[in-house]
C-alpha cells in the first residue's frame, strides 16, 4: 500500500471487516482438528456445564465446612469488639498490659486451601462486623515499612509510596494526590480513623454516641496469611509498635498456621507474646474435607460422569503424598472430565438419562461405528444369539434402540451401586485392621478395580462379621436400613423390606431356641454321672462327640448368618466391576497415564528430554534426528548440553567453545576447509556464554576453585 504524501511518517491503514480475525475462544481450542463440528460442540457444552456444576457443588460444600470455624471466629471479633465499644475511651484499661486480642487459626499443611479459606474469612467479616479488613502475606512484608505500607494503603484506599529522607530516619507516604506528605505510622492511621468514625458518627443526626458507639467505632481486623513464613523481626516490631495504640485503635489479629501452634512461642518471645490476648482455632482436617468431596462429588449417580479405579488413584495419591489439598484434587477431577470428554466422541452421552436416551437417536453412522468398536459393546455382542448378532452390526436404527436400553441399565447401575457401596463400608469399616479400607474410598477403589467378593480380604471380613455381637450387628443393619430409605429403585426398596423384616426378627424372643440349645447340649453329659462299665462309657463318650458336632444352631446365629448371606448376595449382584456393563466407557475416563504426567510433572526428565531432543517440543523438522543422533540444527543450549556429555567430571571452558564453535559453522553451511571454519568470533563467544550460563542456571554444571578455566559438571552418565 502506498500513500501520495511526500513527507515521511507512519501511516495506520486498518484491515476491513471481513479479514479482520476473531480472537479463538475456549471452544475453539476444544473443537479444534474434530471431525464432527456438531459433536464436538455439543460434548463442549455438556462439559463446561458439568465443569461449573462441579465447582459449585464443591465451593458450597467447602463453604458448609468451614461454616462452624468461621461462625467461632466471627463470634470471638465481636466479642473483642464489644469490649472496645462498651468502654468510653479506656479500651487498653480493659485489656491486661495492652493486649491485641488475637485469633490463632490452625488450618493445616494444605496451603493451597488457605486462600479459599480466608477469603470467606475476609467477606464474611466485611459483610457482618466491620469493613476495616487487611490481609496480608509474608512475600510482600519483609520489612516493617513495607508492611505499614500494605496496611495503610488497604484500609486508606489510597495508593502509597514509601521514600526515606536523606538522613534515613524516617519513612514517608505519599498518597496517591500527591498533594499531601505524611509519615507511614500507625499515628497516621489513627488520626484517620478517627476522622472517618466522625464521619460516620455525625453522618446519623439525632443519635447520641453512647448508643451508637458500635456502629461507628468498628474494629480493624489485620490478617496475617501464613504466619510461619513471616520475618520473626518483622513481626515483633510491628506487634510493638500496635501495643503502643490500642487505647485509640480496636485492632485484631488473626493469624494463620499451617503447623502447629507451638509456631507462635518458637516466632515470639515472651516480651513480645505477652501482649496478644491468644484464642486457639482448629479446622477441619484435610482428609475430612476430601472424604465429604468425594462422597458429594464421585459416590453419588447424579452426577454422570465417573473415574475409573486407577485415576481415582492417581488423584488420592497425589492428594496423600504431595500437597493435601483438597482444591488441587479438585482442579484434578476437572482436567479428567475435561480430557474425557475432548478424547472421547462418545462422551456426548455422558448426561443426564434424559438427554442420552435424546441424544442416541441422533447419532451420526460414524458415531453407531465408534459404539460397535467399543470393547464392551463387543462383549455384549458376542453373547447375543447369531440372528441378533448380524442386527447390533449392519443396522444402525437397531443399534441406537439396543443403547438406549444399554444406557438405562447402565444409569440402574450407578443407583443401586451407591447405596450398597455405602452399606458394605458401614458393616466392614469398624471391623479390627479394616480389611477392606477405613475409608469409603478405599472400598470403592476396590470394586472399581475387580470382583470384590473375590478378595481375600472380603472373606476375612465376611468372617470377623460372623463373630459380631448381637447389638453391634443390629446396629449396623439399622444404619444400612436408613441408607436404603432414601432410595427409590425397585430392587432398592425390595432389600429394604427384607432388611427391616431381618432387624425385625432380631427382637423377637428366642428363650425357647436357647433352652433346646442348652438341653442339647447337657443331656449327654449326664449320662455319665450314672454307675456304667467300659462299654457303655465309651458308647456315652460317643454319643457326646457326635452331638457336639451337630449341634444346633441358636436362634440369633441363624440369624445372622441370614443377614450376612443377604448382604454378601447384595454385593455380588449391585457391585459388579463397571467393565461388566456395556457402554460403560461413555461414562468412565480411564486414562491415568495421561492425568498423572499432567498432574504428577517430573521437571528434570523433561528438562533432559527438551536438551536432548529438542524436536519432542518444538515440531521442526530440521530437529527430527535418529535416536542419539546429533543435529547442528539445534538451538545453542541442546548443542552446548550435547558436548558437555562428552566430558568429564571437570570441563575446559575453552575446548568446550572451541568444539561448539565447530558445531555451529556445520550448521551455518561453512566450507571444512575455508579458513573460517570453527573461528570463534564475537557472536558465537556471546551465544555460548549465554548457553552455559543457561546450563548453570538449570543445574548441569557449576563453577569450579580447583582450575579457574574450568567448570564442574554436575550430572553423569548420558541423556
């Protein structure tokens, strides 16, 4: 494009509308290379409708159990508060030696929830007590100023600048006007505090002060986030320093621990403990946030998607062995629905019964194939009879009938799963050395994974469930009863009947049953109490030897071996492994490998792999070498990690240049025998510090005191 302006400049000619691009959405980049737009679209939809279903089944859940930590802690800022409000001016004569009244919260070493947490804190503070709230960590604290930088700007509202004066002496804050200058103390909050409680107070005319006092006087709650990571000097300082005001500031702390709260006593000493008024505040436990997940979230047949037994745990080792967090699982459920339905075309019926039965009558001639290509699908065929068998694969209107059918079984599978899931952990979690797991999901694991009646170790808890006391048993049956109320399947509400009438006829009276036990047993041993010879003492001998042997049973032993044997019918019909039901791979993701190299990163492979192989990340085909080759092709930092290989413990820094030098004029295309070929010349000196600087940064090598032209190689072997 040319413009007819003699002058020079800078001309902005904007593209037309039509080859103006639209920016790719999320969409976009999932239906991105699909073959079917109208599929891959409509499994998008369905999964970020589920993806938001979860997270706000999840938030709401965390937010219940964190309900009775964060009424405790509101509870305890309100009473701090009321004592400063219902003094005149003498809050510190109320407090003991000037004491900040201080909540010590100990929330645990899964950090990653904390955020979560102290939000709801902060919002829920705002929205109930007073709307003077600081958060504050220890990242952007270290030093005293910066710290009574964050908590003036936060409450102030007003960006602030700390400046030093030439002497050093005092700090400064410059507000965000920049028409006033004034120090960065707590004497500068003070005063503006009390301006903006006048404010307030002179705000509500006709009301005396001494009835409004807590409305106008609210109080100041600083949180500090990770109290652990905090500079102990720091901290002490600025505790000090809010002593010195709490007869003109109602300041509260709260501090967040992820230890213990010993962590208090090791930061600061007595001198300086001494004045927080400290109340202890435990949540809950992370391995009982992440059972109430699970059991909300997985164990339940109204959400429609599901793990298989191997991701499941991939996602709990991961939980168990790293981070404990809850959130982390979390966003772990997330990226396998999300890569389950973006690998699976199939995954458009995983939904709500409903629109999957709808969904089937729509599916494309490709999708019935991907269908008869599934291996359960294929099972299921091969137990047809043979007529049946040529229909399932030549007529795709029967096939669509069939998995309509396939899909309700496979939805009756997901309700009758749960509750006897639930049933066979409340008999067997108690049981001595837990042979089936403790918690529930260690029991569901195993009955993702195989036929869990054919575990040893639900034979040796069918047994130790044979040796149960009366009480402890109708106990259990009775928790499994009201787990099987709240179920409305046919065959839910059958076992349900039968339950009741088993916990039924353990209340009725058996003393009948146990005295014929009784003379069962006695009577042969009275006979022996009479005159007799040898004969008939060995025949008496006899006789009681083969009545211990056909004892009869008590009334409650019948009974309880009934239960059991109900129980164990239960569980060998309703917790068959999913690979027993067709069509089951719509529903299930199964990839762990996948989850676990996105969730479980090993930086150093990879980071071996990229200086290897540079093609496995980049895609060039100028890289694309044979395995162990060398390519000249390849950025600085490969070629400089490929001949450090070559060397010893002790690497010569000016052989190493000369070699890479050599490397790069093949890659340029220079002459071998021209005069320039391997001169090391100023660009490639500066390439090649920049690769080895590079190469220490990620921990290849270090420098070295033995010889200063050398550097120490800090890996062995080859790649």
């Amino acid at each position: 494009m040319s413009t007819p302006s003699v002058s020079k400049g800078c001309f902005v000619f904007k593209p037309s509308a039509k080859k103006r691009k639209k920016n790719p959405t999320v969409e976009d980049y999932f239906t991105h290379g699909c073959e079917d737009m109208e599929n891959s679209r409509l499994r998008f939809r369905t999964c970020q409708s589920l993806c938001e279903k979860m997270k706000t089944d999840t938030e709401l859940l965390q937010d219940e159990l964190n309900r009775n930590i964060l009424n405790s802690l509101l509870e305890f800022i309100r009473k701090s508060a009321s004592a400063f409000q219902r003094g005149t001016d003498d809050w510190g004569s109320r407090m003991r030696a000037h004491e900040i009244p201080t909540a010590a919260l100990v929330l645990g070493v899964n950090v990653p929830d904390h955020n979560m947490t102290f939000q709801s804190l902060s919002d829920q503070v705002q929205q109930t007590v007073t709307p003077f709230v600081v958060s504050l960590q220890a990242k952007e604290c270290s030093a005293v100023k910066e710290l009574m930088q964050k908590v003036l700007e936060r409450l102030m509202g007003t960006s602030v600048t700390v400046n030093d004066d030439d002497q050093g002496e005092t700090e400064h804050c410059t507000t965000s006007i920049g028409q006033k200058r004034v120090h960065c103390s707590l004497k500068t909050l003070s005063d503006w505090y009390k301006t903006v409680t006048e404010k307030a107070y002179s705000g509500t005319p006709g009301k005396k002060r001494t009835s409004k006092r807590e409305d106008v006087q609210p109080p100041i709650v600083v949180i500090f986030k990770d109290l652990e990571v905090f500079s102990p000097k720091v901290l002490q300082d600025f505790i000090v320093i809010c002593s010195r005001y709490v007869e003109q500031l109602p300041l509260i702390f709260v501090f967040g621990i992820a230890t213990a709260p010993s962590v208090i006593q090791h930061t600061l000493p007595h001198s300086v403990s001494s004045l927080l008024g400290i109340e202890l505040f435990h949540s809950l436990s992370c391995t009982q946030h992440l059972a109430t997940v699970i059991d909300q979230v997985i164990l339940t047949s109204d959400f429609p998607f599901k793990l298989s037994g191997k991701v499941l745990q991939v996602l709990v080792s991961i939980f168990l062995y790293h981070d404990f967090s809850v959130r982390n699982f979390i966003k772990g459920l997330q990226l396998s629905l999300l890569e389950h339905f973006h690998s699976q075309p199939l995954s458009v019926l995983c939904c709500r019964k409903p629109e999957a039965l709808g969904r089937v009558t729509k599916l494309s001639h490709q999708d019935v194939e991907r269908i008869q290509q599934l291996s359960s699908f294929m099972r299921y065929v091969e137990q047809q009879g043979p007529q049946e068998q040529v229909e399932l694969l030549t007529n795709d209107d029967h096939v669509k009938d069939v998995c309509q059918e396939l899909l309700v079984d496979l939805h009756r599978y997901h309700k009758n799963y749960y509750p006897i899931l639930r049933c066979l952990h409340v008999l067997t979690s108690t049981l001595p050395k837990y042979p089936l797991g403790k918690q529930i999901r260690e029991l569901h694991i195993s009955c993702l994974e195989k036929n869990v009646w054919e575990n040893d170790e639900y034979v040796s808890a069918m047994t130790l469930l044979r040796m149960m006391a009366k009480e402890e048993l109708v106990s259990a049956l009775q928790k499994c009863s009201s787990i099987l109320k709240h179920e409305k399947t046919k065959k839910m509400r059958a076992a349900l009947l039968r339950l009741d009438d088993l916990i039924a006829n353990f209340h009725k009276p058996d003393s009948v049953a146990e005295t014929a036990a009784v003379v069962a047993i006695t009577s042969p041993g009275r006979s022996l109490q009479k005159k007799t010879d040898l004969f008939q003492l060995q025949k008496s001998l006899l006789e009681m030897k083969e009545s211990r042997r056909t004892k009869k049973m008590s009334q409650f032993e019948m009974l309880r071996d009934e239960s059991l044997e109900f129980i164990d019918s239960l569980v060998r019909c309703h917790l068959a492994p999913p690979e027993s039901q067709p069509l089951y791979e719509v529903c299930y993701y199964s990839s762990s490998a996948v989850l676990r190299r996105h969730l479980n990163a090993t930086p150093r492979t990879s980071i071996q792999t990229a200086l290897s192989n540079p093609y496995h990340y980049l895609k060039n085909e100028n890289l694309r070498t044979e395995d162990g080759a060398f390519t000249s092709s390849a950025p600085d930092i490969c070629i400089v990690y490929k001949l450090h290989l070559e060397c010893g413990r002790l690497i010569n820094l000016y052989d190493w240049l000369e070699a890479y030098a050599t490397v790069v004029s093949a890659a340029e295309g220079k002459d071998p025998e021209s005069a320039d070929y391997g001169k090391v010349d100023e660009l490639k000196h500066a390439r090649f510090i920049q690769a080895v600087s590079e190469l220490e940064f990620l921990g290849f090598i270090k420098s070295t005191k033995q010889k200063t032209d050398h550097v120490s190689r800090l890996t062995w072997g080859g790649c």
